[in-house]
C-alpha cells in the first residue's frame, strides 16, 4: 500500500467547523468508547477559575482545562491505530464513521494523550495526538 501525507493544520483548520466546542470533543471520545465495545465509560472533568469583568464586577467562573475519559474498550488494537493513523479511513464506516473524528479533538485542544491497554496481556500503546503528530516516529507505541 502507498502513503499520502496530510497536513495536520489543515485539515483541522479547513475541514472542521469552526463551532466544534468541548461537547463535541466528549461526544467523539464517548462514541469512540461505545465502538471499541466499552460496557463501562468514565469521563472526568478538570477545571479551574476563570476571572472575567462583568458591568465592572469580578465574577469568577469555572473553566474546563481537561477532558479525560477512560473506558474497558477494546484499546487501539493495530488495526484501530492503523485506521486512527489514515485521513478519512472507512474503517468504521459501517458503523457511521467518517475517518475524521480525532481531528475535532485538535479544533479545541493543541494536545491530546491516548493511552491504550489492550488483551489480556495488558500491552500498553501510549502517544500523543497534536499537530506534528507523525505516524513513523512514535515512543512508547507497541505494534
């Protein structure tokens, strides 16, 4: 099979909408748990306080700083990977996917880490997802 490289940037920046908000982010991890066959998902929420000026008063709100959900799914598997690794892939077409979902985690954070245990082994497959991810050059990824 041949490769085609893609441009990070610009997909996220061309082919994302531009109103993808966290919501979107946490509906695509939990869609993504649902098709690795999750039964059990977790999300937790990291926030801090956001000052901001409203008519000349202080009012503190929360922010969410970090979304992590952790589920039982069946992990990146090489075929998962193989298939998060490739623009538009049709792997998970039957099931609705379109091959572009982990780019809408890129239109609202710069970094996302995945980390995968998979089998009964619990072999671990553990990378970071930003805009100079690179497919060939990965630590901590068991094939």
């Amino acid at each position: 099979m041949s490769k085609m490289l893609a441009e990070i940037r610009c997909i996220v920046n061309e082919d994302i909408s531009s109103r993808v908000t966290q919501y979107d982010v946490l509906y695509e991890a939990i869609t993504n748990a649902i098709h690795a066959n999750s039964k059990e998902i977790v999300c937790r929420f990291n926030s801090f306080d956001n000052p901001i000026k409203e008519n000349e008063t202080e009012i503190i709100r929360r922010k969410v700083d970090t979304i992590s959900v952790k589920d039982d799914g069946d992990g990146f598997t090489t075929d998962n990977y193989n298939s998060f690794c490739k623009y538009r892939s049709d792997y998970k077409k039957a099931l609705g996917g379109k091959g572009v979902g982990r780019f809408v985690f890129l239109k609202v954070y710069e970094n996302v880490s995945f980390n995968s245990q998979m089998n009964a082994e619990r072999e671990e497959r553990t990378f970071r997802f930003n805009f100079d991810f690179d497919t060939e050059n990965l630590n901590g990824v068991i094939s």
